[in-house]
C-alpha cells in the first residue's frame, strides 16, 4: 500500500480518557471529541513532516474510512494533523 500526495494513512488507537476528577469517559462520549489518536501506517509522496509510526492526534471531522485487507484505516490529509507525540 502506496498514499499518494498529501494523504495519509492512519490506524486508529482506542484509548481510554479519563475526566480531571478521574471520571472514564464511555466510547459514546469519546465519540463526540473532535480530534481522535492514530497511528501513521503510511505518509503520502508529498508528505515531508510526518514518518511510518509517528503517533498523532487528527481532526477527525475530516478525512475517510476504508477496509484495505481487511483492516479498517482512516484516510487524512497531512493539513488534519493537530499534534504529533
């Protein structure tokens, strides 16, 4: 697998959040975060930034799903990355 451009392709980490009173928060609530965590698998031609294995937060707003193998991956582009760890 190839991302082409500006498009990354990123493996979505599940993580748990936790509230400042210690609060964990259910995938419910999760979902309504604007940006998600992710792992790249996958920077683009003319992505110059970011490498295979940076963990990074996305706006998740932007972007797509697709099933490649039988893995789900979230298509971005390398202007919705936020933060990288």
């Amino acid at each position: 697998m190839k991302a082409i451009g500006k498009n990354i392709v990123v493996k979505n980490v599940d993580e748990e959040v936790k509230t400042a009173s210690g609060l964990v928060l259910s995938g419910d609530d999760t979902n309504q975060l604007r940006y998600k965590r992710g792992i790249v698998v996958e920077p683009g031609t003319d992505v110059l930034t970011l490498h295979q294995g940076d963990d990074i937060y996305y706006d998740k707003a932007h972007g797509y799903t697709m099933i490649i193998h039988d893995t789900q991956y979230s298509i971005i582009q390398e202007r919705d990355v936020v933060i990288v760890l």
